[in-house]
C-alpha cells in the first residue's frame, strides 16, 4: 500500500540517515546483529543467532575459585560443576592462585597457566571484572558470573555492572550474568522423549515449577538463568533455542527486558521457525514494575507496550507460572491442530456447560456437530441427553465399550481440532476407564485429546499412572488452564501459518516525505496545530481544507474559499487544549459570525497570555467516526503508534491498541479488531460502515513517520481524525507534536 507512495533514496542516503541518527553502519560485537541491514531509523533488522553450542555443551571448562574445603560455598558449587562436565562430556580444570589440587585434580593458578583453550569460565569469586580482563588474552567463548552486588543494589552497582560490561565487550567472550545462579548446571532427565521445553528465567526460584515437569514425564532440555543480563540476555536464549531442532516450546520468565528491538528481533526469529515462546512478564503493575527493578536492575517497560509487542511477534503471555508450566507442556508436545473447533465431552451435562460456557467466553471455537453425527452418537448415548456440542454421555456408556465408540466419532468429525473432556472428580471405575479410552484414543489419532483432571487430591491411580503416563493426552488440574493453554495453543498455530516477518517488510530508506519533514521541525518545542497539520500532509495523510489568517477581513475571504460551514480556531505553539480555553468556534454559517468569532478568539488568547501565530479557518467536517491515531516513544521499544476511539472518547473510555514498528498492513488492522469499540466502525444504528481502508493507510503513514523522524518527533497526536463513510476517506481535525 505504501511503496508507489514513497518511493526509495540512494544508498549514500540511508547512510547520511544512519549517521545522522547516531549509529555507524558497519557489524555489531560479537556479531550480535546484522548492523549493516539497518531500517530506515537506523535500527538492525536482523540478529545473528549467537552460537551457544559451547555453552551448554562445551569440551572443557575452568573452575575459577574451585575449592574442596569443607563449609565453603564454593566447595559445593565446584562438586556440582564437576557432576554436570562429567555429564556433558566436559574435561574440567580447577583454577584457585594457592591451592595445588582440588577434588584430586590439578589446579591451576590462572586460565591463562592451563594446558588448553577453555570453552566456558565459571567464575566463583566476588569480583568478577578482574577476571574478566584476564581472561581476554585466553580466548575463552563463555564465561558465567555468580556474583551479586550490581544493577540489582542501585546506582553504585548500575555503575559496577556498566563497567563489567564494558569490559565484557572489549574481551570477545560472552558472559551469562552477573546475579546468576547454577539453574545452567542442572541434572536434565535423558530418558523422556519427544519435543523438549527450553527454560529462561531471569530468577532461578521461578523456574522451579517449569523444571519440575520432568517429573511428570515432560522433557526439558536447556535452562538459562540469565540474571542481570550484563551481557547474555533473554532475547539471545530466545534466538538459540528457536533454532535447536529438540526444542518444541520456549518457557519465560521475564522481570525485566534489557533491549527491546532485541526482543522483538528474537520473538520474530522463533515465529518465523513456528517454535512458541511462552513467557510470564512481571510489572503489569506499579509495585511489580519497582520490585522486578530492584530485583534485576533493568527497565520494566510500559506495561501496555511490553503487551502490545509480545502480542504482535506471537509471543504468548501468562500470568501465573501454572499457566506457564501448563502451557508450555501443551504446545511443546501437542502437533498442529487439523481444525479450529473443539468438542468438550463429559460424563455430567452440568459440567459440559460449565466448562462450555468458559471456554466460548475465553473465544474458543465449539462447533455445533452435525445432525449426521449427532445421530451417530446417539447409537449409544440415550436420545434424551444432549450431544451437540458439549457432548453429555449420561455417565453410563463410559462403563462398557460405548465408551470408546463415542471418543472415536468426535474426533473423526472434520470440525473437530481438539477433545477436551472435564473430569470434575473420580468416579471409580467410571472415571478410570474414560481416562484409559481417552488415552487409548489419543494414541490412535492426530488430534488433540485434553483431559481435566478436577480431584484435588491427585493421588489417585487414574490420574498418576494413566493420564501422566501418556505422551498424547494433555492433562490438566483446573479449567482455567486447560482454556488458556488451548487457546494458545489455537492461536499459534493461526499465528505462524504464512506468518511474514514484518522485518522484512519494514522501509530501509527514508521516503521524499522525510526532507519535508525535517524542515518543520523545532527542536524542543510543540508546534502549533497548522505546523502540525503541515506535517500530516508531508506524509500523505489529509486535512481539511483551511488558512491561517491574522485579520477578520482575512477570515471572511478564507471563509468564503473554503466553503461554509467553518471551523475558527487560535493556532499557536504550545497550545494543546483549545478548546477548554473557549479557543475553538463550530458551525459558522456567515461573515459576521466569523467577523465575531475572529474577534472572540484574539480577545482570549489576549487575555489568557497566548501569542497567536493566527487563527485556523477550517472546513467542518461533521460525519464518521472519530479515532486517534498517534506516535509516542518508549524507553524499551522506541517509537510506538496508538489507534483507539478519538475526540472525548479517548479520554473517558481509553479504548486504545498499541503497535510498534515494524508491523505490516495486516497486522495495522489487527489493531483495530483489539478496541472494544470496533463495531462503531462497521456502522451502528444506522451509520454507515467507515472507511476502513483510509484509517489502516492513515495507521501505515504514521508508522513510517515514527520511524523516519525517530530522532526529531517525541510526540504526535491526531485527535480526531474523522473516518468518513466508506469509499470517502479520513480527515485529520486536529493535530498536536512536540519536537525532541
């Protein structure tokens, strides 16, 4: 939509633009991003997948502060690392400047005095950054860093951890930490099978529940604790784990992102390799913003922001870590659904139309079954009860072989993706043996089967043995998440089918628009309403036809070119609310009424201390919807585009959708489908349907100004801007921007 509008620059253009927005083209350390693929605001579009084979798995590894003294911290963390390098095959090296052996081995006094190159230091002592600069000359790849007392504690740590970065960046190797812990050096199950779970967390303690689930027969294959992030950080995990061919979900713990472009250059990594990320972000809140900070040291982000993004790259967010533990679990073993519909299945019609109720209300899909297989199942389910969908076995047939005939025709139904059948509670033997037919039935078919499995005990034969002892069924312990889980699991899939990186698509020069642009900035300063719409139309984007006049004789002229019905309003920098101040006259009809208004609008601006640049005479434009379309920057994400419900709506409903750039036309009318007012603008009582078309351009046009005036615009604000009826276009009414 946008190409034959823009048009491109040369080359030497985008490298002007680079540098003038502070970054040199060029590689980035540590290839870390593909630099030289740079969007039009100088940002990467690319990320090199760091290479973390030698990490998890390397050849050898150094000990540094190793001890086998008794009562010392370090004593047990050197007998765990030697259990895992036995178990990845690793020769292990203990390095301490005054001891000979440690645990029989021979020690070394530095890196630098062993007798190879290492893959991995595992720095066991307090102050890091010594060793980090002696371990520059030794060409070591990883190196992992326990110590605590940096960004976590304040300014001084902050300051601290700067300085080991920096020292990081200058050495060539790449470090996990610091605040770290072991979760790296874990004893993984090697006798489960199938796609694993690859775990991040930014505290350790959180991923236990996540670890855990080996114990119920759920692999894992990796578990980064990524700390404070000094160097290594949870979007390089993102970008490896995609990439491992054992890897068939990635579980998150995240309290706080380090780079945000980073984010979202990982997350679109994993969606264009259709791997799920999962992820549990804390800081939904104020008092979980500054916990998370004070925990890790880093920016929480916006909250709506960090929503918007991980919505818009696929990325699955959950609240509690039971949902990330049960959602992992589904979508890391579970294979692409064959249908969107899901059929719920229960012995008690009471709980069928609970759970039905919840999950049509969560926006799964349940189908009603066809006449022909309602009367096929009705061969054993007795013709009083109902099997639409939910499906109400009256109890009695699950008893016998009935049981399994029903199973099988719900799943041979074509508009059936998924089975879920509630199981509030044992019923013995009922419930056991509809537990063996449902695995019994997985095992034969390629659908998905869920069981919900409500004692609250969890003790019981049923439960333990068959339903946990299937690699097929997904097995839950309440409701809420076995919906959530689903629905995600639905939603990926719907997500990364013909999922096109929005990346690629992103401009990588500036359009002609830019030169005009430039020339209407004022650095530090809020433009007035006529700058502003002067803007809009150096990007395309339509305004009303108007003048700026400074006499009453003038306003009469510009009137009667405009055309009445007009619209009078004081135009002057800095004046953002107009109208609050008795600044904005509607709906003048003649001369005198404008002759008057100019009048009424100079006495108040004179009276109020505004210095005029003169007053808008605008054609009014009374019908369509009224939406915001606007830019504003975050700390984590840069620059962001807002579309909601305009004029006095925004304020009172704040019905709002956030997408950050890049993102791609269909994803600008994804957007709209998240406000809660979206029917206004498919016509309501009679209205017309809008103009959706203009609206999305208008949403494109914005976006490629977010990112070419990057550095120049804090700030953009159309409000409103009048969605006409279908066919007509939208007009921007009013415009506010502040300069940086």
């Amino acid at each position: 939509m946008l190409g034959s509008t823009y048009g491109t620059l040369t080359t030497d253009s985008r490298r002007a633009r680079v540098i003038a927005c502070g970054e040199q083209p060029g590689p980035a350390v540590h290839g870390r991003t593909g630099a030289d693929e740079l969007d039009v605001s100088g940002r990467p579009l690319h990320s090199d997948v760091p290479d973390l084979d030698r990490f998890f798995r390397p050849e050898s590894v150094a000990v540094v502060g190793a001890s086998d003294a008794e009562g010392r911290p370090n004593t047990g963390i050197t007998r765990q690392l030697m259990g895992w390098a036995e178990r990845v095959g690793a020769r292990l090296y203990p390095v301490h400047p005054t001891r000979e052996t440690v645990f029989g081995l021979t020690c070394a006094p530095t890196v630098a005095d062993l007798p190879e190159q290492v893959d991995l230091a595992v720095l066991l002592v307090a102050d890091p950054l010594p060793v980090i600069e002696q371990l520059a000359d030794t060409k070591v790849k990883f190196a992992v860093a326990f110590a605590s007392g940096f960004a976590e504690t304040g300014d001084a740590g902050a300051a601290a951890q700067e300085r080991l970065a920096a020292a990081v960046d200058r050495s060539g190797l790449r470090l996990l930490g610091p605040n770290t812990n072991l979760n790296a050096f874990e004893r993984f199950r090697d006798d489960l099978e199938g796609p694993a779970i690859a775990l991040i967390t930014q505290s350790g303690h959180q991923g236990r529940p996540v670890f855990a689930l080996q114990e119920l027969g759920i692999r894992l294959s990796h578990w980064a604790p990524t700390g404070n992030e000094a160097d290594l950080e949870t979007s390089d995990f993102i970008s490896y784990f995609s990439q491992q061919p054992d890897v068939g979900a990635i579980a998150a713990y995240v309290e706080g992102l380090k780079d945000g472009r980073a984010f979202l250059l990982a997350a679109d990594r994993a969606a264009q390799a259709g791997v799920p990320v999962v992820a549990v972000k804390v800081g939904r809140t104020e008092t979980g913003a500054r916990t998370a900070a004070s925990h890790t040291g880093k920016l929480t982000g916006a909250d709506t922001v960090v929503d918007a993004a991980m919505r818009q790259f696929g990325v699955i967010r959950v609240d509690g870590l039971d949902e990330l533990q049960d959602t992992a679990a589904l979508l890391a073993r579970a294979k692409r659904p064959r249908a969107d519909g899901v059929v719920v299945y229960s012995i008690s019609g009471g709980t069928g139309a609970h759970f039905s109720d919840l999950a049509t209300d969560a926006g799964l899909t349940l189908p009603t079954l066809s006449d022909a297989k309602q009367a096929e199942l009705h061969q054993w389910i007795p013709e009083y009860l109902n099997v639409a969908n939910p499906v109400d076995n009256g109890g009695h047939p699950v008893g016998d072989w009935r049981g399994r005939k029903i199973i099988d025709a719900m799943l041979a139904d074509p508009s059936v993706g998924v089975l879920i059948c509630p199981i509030t509670g044992p019923f013995p033997p009922m419930s056991d043996k509809l537990a063996q037919d449902l695995v019994d039935a997985a095992e034969q078919t390629d659908k998905l089967v869920c069981v919900v499995w409500g004692s609250p005990v969890g003790t019981e034969e049923a439960y333990r043995t068959t339903l946990l002892g299937s690699s097929k069924v997904a097995t839950f312990r309440t409701f809420s998440n076995c919906i959530t889980a689903v629905r995600a699991y639905l939603g990926h899939h719907r997500f990364t089918t013909g999922y096109r990186s929005p990346f690629e698509e992103a401009p990588r020069t500036p359009s002609p628009s830019f030169r005009k642009a430039q020339a209407l900035m004022r650095p530090g300063k809020q433009l007035s309403e006529h700058a502003a719409k002067q803007l809009l139309r150096a990007y395309g984007i339509r305004v009303p036809r108007e003048q700026l006049v400074t006499s009453a004789a003038a306003a009469v002229r510009a009137a009667s070119q405009v055309g009445y019905p007009v619209v009078m309003k004081a135009s002057a920098p800095q004046l953002a609310h107009k109208s609050e101040l008795g600044l904005v006259k509607v709906g003048l009809t003649s001369a005198s009424q404008v002759r008057d208004a100019y009048r009424d609008l100079t006495d108040i601006a004179r009276y109020e201390g505004i210095d005029l640049d003169g007053v808008l005479v605008c054609q009014m434009v009374e019908r369509g919807v009224e939406m915001v379309v606007g830019i504003t920057q975050d700390e984590l994400f840069g620059p962001t585009v807002t579309v909601g419900l305009g004029g006095v709506l925004v304020e009172v409903l704040r019905d709002t959708a956030v997408g950050v750039p890049p993102f791609t036309e269909d994803q600008a009318r994804a957007l709209l489908d998240e406000l809660r007012g979206r029917a206004l603008l498919d016509g309501v009582r009679g209205a017309p349907p809008a103009d959706l078309d203009a609206l999305v351009e208008v949403v494109l046009r914005v976006q490629r100004m977010a990112l070419e005036l990057h550095d120049e615009l804090a700030e953009l604000d159309i409000n409103p801007l009048m969605v006409l009826p279908r066919g007509q276009g939208a007009v921007a009414l009013d415009a506010l921007a502040v300069c940086r």
